[in-house]
C-alpha cells in the first residue's frame, strides 16, 4: 500500500527532498518500513531514502489518500 501526505501539515515528518507540489507519496509495505506503529493521532515508522534510515511521522489528518499501486484502487 501506498500513502500520498500532504507534506505542509503541521506536524508532519518527512523527508522534504522528496516531496513534490506539497505531497509525498510513500510506500508503506511492511517490506519498506521498520517499526510501523499506527494510533489514533499518527502513523509512524522508519523507512530508507537514498539509502538513508528516517524517521516519518505523520499525523491521522496529513493522509490524503492510500491505494494499492499494482491496481491503483484506494480510497481518498
């Protein structure tokens, strides 16, 4: 699954290299990511970038939509 985060949401952590017309679009497949946690204010995990480990934090609101990208069904 994939994520698209409106990047300019305060509090939201994510690697601003990376983020493109205010968005980024991130894979959260248990493959990619290490130490996933998922409430009800955020979802955060770490994932590589350029072969850099990160730490992302994104809150609840910042999730503009999630799809599948092999079929691009989702929801936003």
């Amino acid at each position: 699954p994939y994520i698209v985060v409106d990047a300019g949401y305060e509090g939201a952590i994510v690697p601003q290299e990376y983020v493109q017309g205010g968005q980024i679009i991130l894979n959260i497949n248990p493959s990619a990511v290490h130490k996933f946690g998922m409430g009800k204010e955020a979802v955060q995990f770490t994932a590589r970038f350029g072969g850099v480990s990160r730490d992302l934090y994104i809150p609840i609101p910042a999730i503009k939509a999630i799809y599948a990208k092999e079929t691009g069904g989702g929801m936003v």
